[in-house]
C-alpha cells in the first residue's frame, strides 16, 4: 500500500551580512521537522562557507550562489530516504559586505 507524502515549507531562516564574520555563526533556529530537502542561498557580494555543526567546514558557496539538496528524492513514506533531524541547526562564516545568506526546509506529512 502507498502512502501520499504532502510537502510543506518550514519558515525561511535568513542571516544578515553584519552577523555574518571569520567565525560561524547560526542562521535562525533549529530545524523544526526532518527536512527532506534544503535551500541554501548566498545573496552576498562574497563567497560564504556553510556548516552542519558549527565547527568543521562543510561546502563553499559563491557570491550570489545557491545550492539544492534532496536528501530524499523519488521516496515514499514506506522506503523512508534520508532526513535531516529535526534540531539541526546550519551556520555560516566569511565576511560579506551586503546581503543575507538563507536556508529554506521542506519536509514532508503523511496524509
């Protein structure tokens, strides 16, 4: 038996470039779902790198680049994908000087 899966957006998390330096900061809170797919953008004038944990470098992002990532692509509810937990929080360093950086969730509900 197939179960539907209906997509929602959790609310954008976005970054300004004067809270964004040298060391990482968090952009918003915590993941409220497991997140099946993310959205990052880096609307900076420079190249930005993003982390999963706050510590270790995870993937660069150029000025005014974006980058999409399906962790769950073509699965059901019944063959379960990958997620990102819910809690997880991404953060981002460099130093831009206009701008924002943002992460936007979707996830998905059973109906």
């Amino acid at each position: 038996m197939s179960t539907a899966i209906r997509a929602f957006f959790e609310p954008m998390k976005t970054l300004a470039f004067g809270s964004i330096s040298g060391t990482y900061a968090a952009i918003g809170s915590g993941l409220l779902h497991p997140a099946r797919v993310l959205i990052f953008q880096n609307q900076t004038n420079a190249t930005v790198t993003f982390s999963a944990d706050g510590t270790n470098d995870h993937f660069p992002l150029l000025a005014n680049g974006y980058f999409v990532l399906d962790v769950s692509s073509n699965k059901d509810a019944s063959s379960y994908g990958l997620y990102f937990a819910t809690g997880t929080v991404f953060y981002v360093k460099g130093t831009p000087g206009s701008g924002s950086v943002t992460v936007s969730v979707v996830y998905g509900d059973q109906l």
